[in-house]
C-alpha cells in the first residue's frame, strides 16, 4: 500500500533490508554446510558422462541436475532453424577404440570420452599405421594431455591421444571401430525461473555440451544449480531465469525461443563458464560495456576478499554464449563472470582440464562472488534524500554521535549515511554512491534500513510521503 507514505517507507525498508540479509545468510552458508564439497561431489558424478551439442550425455546431465532444482526440460528436433543456424542430427555414441595387432586397446573411449572426435561418424575396420594418421589429433605442446576436438557441422571421425600415445605406436596394421550413430532427433534444453516481485529478470546461463572436463565444461553448470537452489530459498525483487544449453547452437535455439521476452525483461544477465580453478576472477563486459550487469559486477569485483585479485576485459566477439546474447540484433545486458577465462590456461579443452584442476575452495568462492552480485543487484536502487534541505539532525534520531570534538571520531556508519543523504537526489543509484564513497554497497544496506525507518530516506520511484520536504 502506498497511500500512507510512512507505511510504505517502512514496508521498503523492510522488504530491502529482508533480501540483502537473506542473501546475507546464503553467502555465509556457503562455508557453513560445505557447499563447495557438496559442488566438487556433484561435479563427480557428472564427470564421466560424454556430452555433446545432442544426444542422451546432455538428457542424462539435465535429468541430473534435475533432482536437485525444478528444471523445465525442452526439445527441438533436428532441422530446426534458429536464426542462420540448423539443428544437425542427433548423436549417440556407445564405444570407441583403436587396437593394436594382440588385440589389446590402446586408445580405449571407455577410459577418456576424449579419445574420440565429439561427433564421429561411424567407422569399423582395418587400417595400417599411415592410413589411420590423417584421423589421430595431438597436442605436440602438452604431449602429455588428450586433446577435445569437435566436428558437429562437419562429418567425419577421428580420435584423439596424446603425442606420448602417438609417438610410441609401432608400424602394422590396427582394428578401428567408433560405435556412434548420427539419426534425426532432437537438441535439449532447460531452464529454471525462480519469479520475482518484479518481471524484469536477471538471467544466469550455462553450457551442457562437453565431455569430461570440469573447469571448461562442469564448474558452470554445477555453480549455477547451486545458484538456483539457494535462491529458491530467499525473498528477491528479481525474477531469475537459470539456462542450462548446449554451447552456440542451445543458446541460438534459446534466442529464438525467448530471445523477445528477453529483450523486453531482461535487467541483466550472466554467462558462468570456468568458475571452479584458483585463478583471479575475470570479468567479460557486455558488449553495450555500460550496461547494469557491468555496474554490478565490476563494483562487486573492485571490492574483492582480503588478497584478491580481478581482471576486467572488454567484450570481444569469440567465446562463449555472452556473444550470442550480445549479437548486435539482441545487444542483451549479459557480461561473464568466471576465474581462469576459456583460452588462457593451457589445460582448456584438454584432458588435464580434470577434477584435480578445480577445488571445492575454487566453486565455493565463484559461488559466493555471484551471490553478492545479485545481492548488490537488488539492493542498487535509486534513492531520494526526504528532508534535502540542509543536513538533518541525524542525533535525535539516534543516528549520530552526541558528542564530538578533536578527540571523537565518528563511526562508519556515519560515514555511509551522510553519502546516502548528500548523493540520494534521485538521479544516482547505489553502486554510484559507492563508488563515490569508495566503498562496497552491500554495506550500505543497514544505513538504508536505519535512514528509512527514520523518514528520511525513501525510494526514488516512490510517491513523496505526506509531509516530505522534498519539493
């Protein structure tokens, strides 16, 4: 109710201090019930699934997550058009192997799923050493690692070895079977919206089309189900949408699903992808670079833990879904927030990108980083100082120190409130007094409770109460 502006002052305090303690709440259980454990545990039993853009790897992992969030589940068939982009047939693959001449596997998919080229055609038969070389992929740097090597657009087949593996086959002859199948189907999907008090969306996505790899491939995923189960449990303003696609086409296939609604809800949006190693955090800005996704992120990034590190890039028009969410026919608010970016660690798209290269210290602390994220988010709002006409008496109110002087100094609240009352004209929001005060927002939350609850501070957005001496 909004007729009794009192009332209503009260009911926003309340209701913004009540999100930004919830939110308090969930940072602080991320370490109190071990949830980097419980992510690195998650990220375990989904390490051997072999995923792709298609197929029962990506059902399987959705059916996964499924049982820890309410996942709306959806299919496209094979031929579907999304935009310039055509759905390719469905592909399953069941075993793989090259054998030498005592039948022996000496390149095994049952034991790395990145031992075949992800989309191999079919193929079964005999082949000396030269012949069977066009269709073997190294990593002649890392002779040690597996390479991941894709070809969805493209048919074809292959495997992959190490050089290791590669420079130590003898000449002769060698059995080569792929046991995949390339048959119209369908591309899955899924996504999770969690409403709001407000329609205008904040958008977390994520990729599911990877084989075993789990900074590149499983921290998102599993940072961004974790994401959504604590958020399911607090009071927010936004409405949050959780996307779970297979990489380019998922999220092309997605755009042309909800790509308007986006359009027209979307606050700001963000892609979670190598968020489990111990790198810096890095953070990708949208392609607008000055959107409220940028804000947020780049002032909770400026503020990082005691010895912490960040690195801000500007948008550039490869890696991840952010580029097709900013396609300039889209220009989504929709940055990332990951450690190590894709393409700057040597381990990426390698078979040495495994459960020893992320940490549950790695997941517990990205997850805690986007909950403060969304926790600035929905606290950054445009507010009105309610009595603008000189300084108001905060020591009456309780709000100042009754004595001062050479030897007094006062607290830092009181510092953060003469910021919110000197900046609060309705035309900067949160983040910008913050910066302003050099200061993190989220610590502003109890001086907004405090100066609301006293009448002088109100919302912006809101009607002035009877009796404010705003003009």
């Amino acid at each position: 109710m909004e007729d009794d502006g009192q009332a209503s002052g009260n009911d926003d305090a309340l209701t913004l201090h009540g999100v930004w303690a919830d939110l308090q709440d969930a940072i602080a259980r991320v370490d109190a019930e071990h949830l980097g454990r419980e992510m690195m545990k998650l990220m375990a039993r989904l390490f051997p699934i072999c995923r792709s853009i298609t197929g029962d790897g990506v059902r399987e992992t959705l059916s996964i997550l499924g049982g820890r969030i309410d996942l709306r589940v959806q299919e496209v068939p094979s031929g579907y058009q999304a935009f310039d982009w055509t759905v390719p047939r469905e592909w399953n693959i069941r075993d793989a192997y090259i054998k030498n001449e005592r039948g022996e596997r000496i390149v095994d998919f049952q034991k790395s799923n990145l031992h075949v080229v992800n989309y191999s055609a079919p193929v079964s038969g005999a082949m000396t050493l030269e012949e069977l070389r066009p269709h073997l992929h190294t990593i002649p740097d890392l002779p040690g690692a597996i390479p991941y090597v894709i070809s969805y657009y493209q048919e074809r087949w292959g495997f992959c070895l190490s050089q290791r593996q590669l420079d130590s086959l003898p000449p002769g002859r060698y059995e080569v079977l792929i046991d995949s199948s390339l048959k119209d189907g369908h591309l899955t999907f899924a996504d999770a919206v969690l409403p709001g008090t407000s329609p205008q969306e904040i958008m977390i996505s994520t990729y599911v089309c990877h084989p075993s790899m789990a900074n590149n491939e499983l921290s998102g995923p599993v940072l961004t189900t974790f994401l959504c189960g604590l958020l399911s449990k607090v009071r927010h303003r936004y409405t949050y949408r959780f996307v779970f696609v297979p990489e380019t086409i998922g999220s092309l296939v997605y755009l042309s699903k909800y790509g308007e609604h986006l359009r027209k809800n979307l606050h700001a949006g963000y892609v979670a992808t190598c968020v489990g190693d111990a790198g810096p955090f890095t953070y990708k800005r949208s392609r607008r670079g000055d959107s409220a996704a940028d804000k947020v992120a780049e002032h909770c990034l400026k503020h990082p833990e005691p010895g912490g590190t960040v690195k801000i890039v500007d948008f550039f028009p490869s890696g991840s879904d952010e580029r097709q969410y900013c396609s300039p026919g889209f220009n989504l608010p929709v940055g990332s927030i990951a450690r190590s970016m894709y393409g700057t660690f040597p381990e990426y798209h390698t078979s040495l990108d495994n459960l020893e290269f992320v940490s549950a210290e790695g997941m517990a602390g990205t997850l805690k980083q986007y909950l403060r994220v969304l926790q600035v988010h929905e606290l950054n709002r445009r507010y009105l100082n309610l009595s603008p006409y000189g300084e108001p008496q905060l020591g009456k109110r309780g709000l100042y120190p009754t004595i001062g002087g050479k030897t007094s100094s006062a607290p830092a609240s009181v510092e953060r409130i003469m910021y919110l009352l000197a900046y609060s004209d309705g035309t900067k929001d949160l983040v910008e007094v913050a910066d302003l005060a050099g200061r993190p927002a989220w610590e502003f939350a109890p001086e907004i409770l405090a100066l609301m609850n006293a009448g002088l501070l109100g919302l912006a957005d809101k009607p002035v109460p009877p009796g404010g001496q705003h003009p």
